[in-house]
C-alpha cells in the first residue's frame, strides 16, 4: 500500500488541507491519505492549542465525504511530545514494513527538516512531500546537501492548487466574527459556531 500521511493540529483544519491531500493522492496514486491530528507538536509549545476533541471531530467532518480519506487518533492517544518518527514506526508496525508512507508538509517545513527530531532516520523511513503553490520555488540545495542521496530518493516537490489559507487567520476572523464560510467545510463551519470554538 501507499499511504500519504497530512499531519497538523488542525485547528481549525480547513479547505487548503483538503485540496492538498486531494491533489496529492491524485498525483502519487495514494491509495488513502490518514489525517493525524498532533497532540502537543514539540515546535508549538508555547501555544494554546484547542481541546483536542473538537480538533478530533472536526477533521472527522471535514473528511467524511472522501472515500480516501481517513482519521487516525494515535498522536492523541500517545502521552508526551509528538514525534513524527514515532507515528511512522507506529503506522509500520500497524500496515507493515512493506507499505510506504508519503508525509505531506507544506514548502515553508522543507527549510526545517534537518530540524526534526531524528530527520535522517526519519527520510529514510518515509517519503516527504513538499507542496508549494505555483510560480513559488522551493531552494532543494540545503535539504540535498544535508540528507544526501536519502534526499533525492525520499523527498520531492510538487506543485498543489494554492489555495491561500491559514489556520491563523481563521481563528482571527472567528474571535472578530467575521465570516469563514468557503474557508472550512460547511460542516466544520457548523460545528465551530456551535460549539463556540475561538471567540
């Protein structure tokens, strides 16, 4: 199997994410993608991230109407940091040494990867895939010579519909009551008035 592997807080997730995943699983022949919503992300503890349940059940809304798209709450149910070479053994051991794993990330995390916990072990345990919007160039020369022959093998770039969103700007919209409708799925829309999530 080939699994693509969209993780992030999603808080809220939002129609970017989705048009990603999409356009991914469409250009590498995935055969689903997991969305993974992370528990406490080691580049974001000084922020306040929203009760996990809500972040949980909205991805769970947003995804529900694609076939290829599933929802994994394992990072939510480790204790401590959420490692990303900890979900790739994880997911390993769950589909087998034989399934390979495609981990999504935006062109801005490419910069950062030799900054992760573990990186080359994790590069050579999964595929990355960097997405960027058209006409943006992504400078491969820092990651190539850092991961080596690990980075011509393991991470590549692609080109995905940019669609300029951000969980950010959402949450500042919400909390000054300004409108999100086209920006999230109509039902996370729903959900996040409901619930009275970021006011």
């Amino acid at each position: 199997m080939k699994i693509g592997i969209m993780g992030g807080t999603f808080d809220p997730i939002h129609l970017g994410h989705l048009a990603t995943a999409e356009a991914v699983r469409e250009i590498f022949k995935l055969d689903e993608v997991l969305f993974i919503p992370a528990a406490r992300p080691p580049h974001k503890l000084g922020r306040r991230v929203t009760d996990e349940r809500h972040r949980l059940e909205m991805v769970h809304l947003a995804t529900r109407s694609n076939k290829f798209f599933k929802v994994s709450d394992m990072e939510l149910k480790r204790t401590g940091l959420s490692y990303t070479l900890d979900t790739m053994n994880e997911l390993h051991r769950t589909f087998g040494a034989a399934t390979e794993l495609f981990f999504i990330i935006g062109a801005d995390s490419l910069a950062d990867l030799s900054k992760w916990h573990a990186a080359r072990e994790l590069v050579e345990k999964c595929h990355f895939i960097a997405t960027t919007r058209q006409g943006v160039d992504i400078d491969f020369s820092a990651v190539e010579e850092f991961f080596g022959a690990a980075a011509r093998e393991h991470i590549h770039r692609v080109t995905t519909p940019g669609l300029e969103i951000s969980s950010t700007d959402l949450r500042e919209r919400i909390r000054l009551r300004r409108s999100i409708k086209y920006l999230v799925p109509e039902a996370v829309e729903e959900y996040i008035l409901r619930e009275e999530l970021y006011l």
